[in-house]
C-alpha cells in the first residue's frame, strides 16, 4: 500500500501497485525486438553500418507528405535548429503563452523576441485574430502550436503570413499523425516540428524531427544536418571541415529502430485515441471539454474545472493521474511581461488534462 498527499493507494493480486497513469507508452515485441536487434549489431550511432536514422527519415518523409525530414534527438532540438535556420536576431515571433516551455525557449535561444499571441477558447489554438493585431516591422516569424494535437487554423494563418509576408514554423510536438481535411501534419509550414519523447504518439527513448518544405529545402537540409552533428560538414573519409556553431543533436540508431515499428502503429494508435476522446466527449458531463475533431491526434484530452486543485485531489484518491497543460510562459519569472491574455489567462487556471493513451483499456475508461 502507498499514501501520499493525495492517498494513492490500489494493490493488484500480485502485490503491485497500479494506477491509472496520464500517459503511458504502447510498445510490443517488435519494438523490443527491433532494438535488440540494433543493440547487438552494434550500430547504436547513426552513420555507422545500417542506417536505421535514415529509413526512419524517409517513411517519416513520406508519411507526412513534406518535401525532406531530418531526424534529430527531441523535440527541443528540433525547434532550435529549425529557428537557426533564419535570422531572427532581434526580430519577433508570435507564439502562443499556452505551450511548453521549448517553444518559447527556442525563439530566445536564437535572438528573437516572443510576442505572446492569446489562444481561442473552443480550441485552446493559436488565435488568428489577436496575432494580427500584434504585427509590427520587427515581426519576422509566426510559431504557432497543434495544442494537444488539434490542428491549428492554418488557412488563416498562412494568409496572415503570405499577406505580411512571414514565416510560418509550427511546432507539432503532438500533432504527429494529425491531419487537416486531407494535409498531413507536417507539409504545413515552412517548417514543422515534431517530438518522440516516450509519452507521445509516437514514442522513442529520445527523439524528434523536422520536417522542411521551403523551395531550396536541399540547402536547408544539408544545413540542418551540419548543425544537428556540431557544425561538421564535407565528410570525407576520416576527414572533414567545421562550417557553422553546432550541437551534438542526432537521433540515435536505437530510438530509430524503434521509430520504424512505431510509425507502422502511428495510424492505428491514433484511431484508439480517437475512440477514447469520443468516449470523454459524449460521456463527460462536463460543459468545457476538448472538441471531437476528425484529424486531431489526441495527444492530450482536456477539461475546464472552475475547482480544479479539488478536482485533481479526488482524482487522485481514486488512483487516477491528471496533468495541467500548461503553466503561461508570460506569467514565468523568465518571460514575465505586462502584456494581458485574457483567455490564456483564464483557461490556465482551470484545465485539467485526462489520461489518453493506447494502453488505457475498456475497463480503465469505464472507470
């Protein structure tokens, strides 16, 4: 028995004690067979024998529909690099407050400014309407976010980007497998980014993506996978040069390997998530919760509770796992600005998040 805080407490008949988590990654054997198979062939660096981080490169390339993918260690990596890829010294980029901390960090990381743009209240998305006000002639980049896998409302945030003529990187950190109408998530942006972390859709021991879709994105991929290995480039043999400032941010074979068999899942998990979501919305009698969307991945499920520490406490005491997705980004020691986001705001202090996961079962949702 464990009690804490919250009185987590259930004992299965083998003694162990089992709750019902917020997320949770679905794997079999083929996941572990998969890197076993790696590990003993002793390939575990990309580069090296078989190169299972450029398989997953190619069917990652052709399952979003974009025009080139490289393979990177997180999602993190994945938002610095893109942004690298500009010149944002000293430019601003809107971007929504209601994410998780990567995003915003990734703009700074790299010179910019992050203009807090506020969310829409049905969607928790990137609000359309509030980022164009907040246009000015230092704006160079718009960063919006697939929040909890919901695709964003890209027609009008590419015409405001064509219009002002912007970039347009978005982060899909848990948008792998989304869709909008027939676009995959992914072939969307100039840039898209995509994370791996164990509790996502798609889930490696560590890993992330970017997907390019620019004109020259050859150029932009050669650069990308410079920088991904510390700035290495023109490999020849043992030889090589030092071209540009670097990090040592490649995928490992490991996490590909195990990314392959994933992505042959990736539809199918989705599927599960959606039928679960289907089941909160319908079955929730609850008066803001997360939309039924077609092409929206369910990375996270969400409701709005007007008592929510008290909420979460229950939950808890019935061995259930909630989360808070997430704490503003401008109201953080950091980023802390006087700049006023009613919605984010308000929804920031009332949303739960809900397990959903491909592990979860019938008997788990029921309860």
């Amino acid at each position: 028995m464990i009690s804490n805080k919250y009185n987590l407490r259930i004992i299965c008949s083998s003694g162990e004690i089992k709750i019902i988590k917020l997320f949770s990654p679905d794997f079999d054997s083929k996941e572990i067979n998969a890197a076993i198979n790696t590990i003993k062939s002793g390939n575990w660096a990309s580069g090296s024998g078989v190169n299972k981080v450029k398989e997953f490169e190619e069917n990652f390339q052709k399952k979003t529909n974009s025009k080139t993918c490289v393979a990177v260690d997180s999602g993190t990596a994945a938002l610095e690099l893109a942004l690298s890829l500009f010149d944002l010294e000293n430019k601003e980029v809107l971007v929504p407050s209601l994410t998780f901390i990567s995003t915003i960090n990734a703009i700074t990381f790299n010179g910019g400014k992050p203009v807090f743009v506020d969310i829409e209240p049905e969607t928790l998305n990137f609000d359309p309407v509030d980022a164009e006000k907040k246009i000015t002639s230092k704006t160079k980049m718009i960063l919006p976010v697939h929040f909890g896998g919901l695709p964003i409302n890209i027609k009008k945030i590419s015409k405001i980007a064509r219009k002002n003529k912007l970039l347009l990187v978005t982060d899909a950190a848990h948008a792998c497998g989304a869709k909008i109408g027939q676009q995959k998530i992914g072939s969307e942006g100039d840039c898209v980014c995509f994370s791996f972390h164990p509790v996502k859709n798609l889930a490696m021991p560590k890993g992330g993506a970017i997907t390019i879709n620019l004109k020259n994105f050859k150029k932009y991929e050669k650069i990308i996978k410079s920088l991904r290995w510390c700035g290495i480039d023109n490999r020849h043999d043992a030889k090589y040069d030092v071209t540009r400032l670097g990090h040592n941010y490649y995928m490992d074979e490991i996490s590909a390997s195990i990314g392959i068999i994933q992505l042959k899942k990736l539809e199918s998990m989705n599927k599960k998530r959606y039928s679960i979501a289907k089941r909160y919305f319908n079955e929730l009698k609850v008066e803001n919760k997360m939309p039924l969307i077609k092409g929206c991945s369910y990375h996270l499920n969400w409701i709005l509770s007007e008592k929510r520490d008290k909420l979460r406490e229950f939950l808890y005491s019935k061995d259930i796992e909630t989360g808070i997705h997430y704490q503003p980004a401008h109201k953080m020691g950091l980023y802390k600005t006087k700049i006023k986001l009613p919605v984010t705001e308000q929804i920031s202090k009332k949303i739960v998040t809900l397990p959903i996961h491909t592990t979860l079962n019938r008997k788990n949702i029921d309860y």
